[in-house]
C-alpha cells in the first residue's frame, strides 16, 4: 500500500500524466458539438466523435449551421471529421459528409466525396454520377472520378449488379471521349477504368497512351497498373529510364499493381540508382505492393546496407507491412528454407 504522506501533491505534473489527462477531455451531448461548431471554437476530437452516426435531428441541425457559419468553418469541420474517419472506423459520419457535398466552398465539396470513398453502396455511386452531371468544378468532377474507381473493381470482380455496372463503364468512357470535357477529369476516368479486363478497355488504354496528349498517357500508363495484367510489363519498364521524372514514379507504382515478380530486378535497379527520391519512394512501394518473399528479402537488403538514410523511415514503414500481411513467414523462415 502507497503511505499518502510520500504522494506528492502535484502527482499527475510528477509522472507526467498531466498532458495525458487533459487528453480526456469530457464527453460532448450533441448540443454541445453544435454549439461548439457555431462558437467558432478549437475542434476537439470530442466533439466531433459525439456527432458520428448522427440522428436525423442532428443532421437537420447541422444543415442549418452549414447555412449559417462561414464556409471556411464548415470547410474546417468537414476536414477535420474526413481525418478523423480515415483513422478511427468506429466512427461514421457518412450521412454529414452526403449533406456537405453540394455546399459552394469547393474543398468543402472535396473534402465530403474523400469522406465517402470507403462507401460500396450502389446508391452513393449514383449520387457521385448525377453530381458529375450537376458539377461546375473540373477539380471536383476529377476528385468525383477518382472516387468511382472502387466500384469499377467491384464490376471486375461481379460484386456489382450487371446493370450498375454498364452504366458506371458507360459513364467513365463517354468522360474519356470527350475532348470537350477538362483533361484530369478524363484522365481520372481512364484510371479508374484500368481495373477492367479485356479487349475494349485495353484497346481505350493503348489509344491514349499512343494518341493522348501528356496527361492522358501518364493516366494510360497508371491504368496499366490497375489492371494487374502482365502483359503491360515491358512497356512499363522501357520508361523506367524516362526523362520525365513523374513519368517513372507513375511506371513504378503501376509495375507493382502488376502483383509479379518479372518487376522486381528493374524496380530494385530503380531504387538504387534513380536521382529522384519521389520515384525511389515508389519503386518502394511498388516492390512492398508485390509482397512476394522476393520483393521483402529485397527491402532488406537496401535496409540493412544504409545507403538511403532519407528513405530508411520508408524502407522500415514498407518492411512492418509485410511483416503484418505476411505474419512474419520470412523471419520464420531457417537459412535452409531460403
């Protein structure tokens, strides 16, 4: 038992709990998060965790302030909530960012579809189609694309209804054919619709990569990468010494979605000798994307050797993922087995 004579009063400041108490702030009513959001106060987690899975009556209520607060507040909730879902999955504040989305601040606009982008529902892959259609923005429509390209694989893999997924393909190849419409809306569409197989897609991939101004070939090349099929490889890895930087990062990253081990002496080339650390950091991730016991052995090596001090933080990030994925197989594994 502790004698309280030898507590010291100032015991939370003593073991340095004082800074961790005050992370436990008081539980938030819903009345409290709204007022909080109306006062223009700091955000606290708090607050916002009370208004997850919101009662129609909070959300009412929260479109009014949406009314009535300037945009840059609202744009500041909607950022801080996208956050905080991205990092916690036991919240869910879907139907507030569905209620954001048509606001006029446009990062506002972006932030809510960001928000949505773990939904399967058919329902939101309508909405985010009509919103195409309704949308000023070609940075919005870009980011709306980007946001349909879940559903696409769910059409690949037949998850989505036959229906559903005419009109979602339907809809991203009349955006790629249009030479009206702003390239990065394009582009994103041809991403997005990479995740496809056969003729057709390839053939619409081929075009632009052949036909297409700049933007449209680096979307070709990423599309490449989405569709895991081999067959892309060797175009891939003839841009690997591309003079354009972007144009080698976007060819690294595809050559690991095609999940094979035909990339991995070219991305580990890549890694060693490239000047730019962003294509490095991709032939990272393309080779941690991979994940064969090939591509982790590789990791190693360039870990252990500690010639690339700026991307050890990189090399251990990609090195704790496989472990993760893999339960640990190689560490398990005797030199025999090798």
């Amino acid at each position: 038992m502790i004698d309280p004579e030898i507590v010291p009063e100032d015991i939370d400041g003593v073991f340095g709990l004082e800074a961790v108490i005050d992370e436990l702030e008081q539980a938030y009513s819903v009345t409290d998060a709204l007022n909080s959001i109306d006062s223009q106060d700091s955000l606290s987690n708090s607050a916002l965790e009370s208004l997850s899975r919101p009662t129609m009556e909070t959300l009412q209520a929260l479109v009014l302030l949406w009314l009535k607060i300037p945009a840059g507040r609202t744009r500041e909730v909607i950022e801080k909530m996208t956050q905080m879902n991205s990092t916690d999955r036991t919240l869910n504040y879907q139907a507030i960012f569905l209620s954001a989305i048509r606001i006029d601040d446009i990062p506002t606009r972006i932030f809510s579809i960001r928000g949505l982008k773990d939904e399967d529902r058919p329902e939101i892959m309508h909405l985010f189609l009509a919103r195409l259609k309704e949308e000023v923005s070609h940075v919005v429509r870009s980011e709306l694309t980007t946001a349909l390209a879940p559903w696409v694989v769910a059409a690949e893999l037949g998850v989505l209804s036959t229906e559903d997924g005419e009109v979602l393909i339907t809809a991203l190849r009349e955006l790629v054919d249009d030479i009206q419409e702003e390239t990065d809306v394009r582009s994103a569409a041809l991403e997005s619709l990479g995740a496809l197989s056969g003729d057709l897609i390839s053939e619409l991939i081929t075009d632009q990569y052949e036909t297409g101004g700049n933007q449209m070939q680096l979307a070709a090349l990423r599309a490449m990468g989405r569709s895991a099929s081999p067959t892309w490889l060797d175009l891939l890895i003839y841009h690997f010494d591309d003079e354009d930087p972007d144009i080698r990062e976007a060819v690294a990253e595809a050559a690991g979605g095609l999940v094979t081990d035909g990339a991995l002496e070219p991305l580990t080339m890549l890694l060693e000798e490239d000047p730019e650390i962003s294509v490095r950091r991709a032939a990272i991730k393309a080779l941690t994307e991979i994940g064969s016991l090939d591509a982790e052995r590789i990791l190693q090596r360039i870990a252990r050797d500690g010639r690339e001090p700026e991307l050890a933080d990189d090399l251990e990030a990609a090195l704790d993922s496989l472990q993760i994925n893999s339960g640990g197989l190689l560490e398990s594994m005797s030199p025999g087995d090798e």
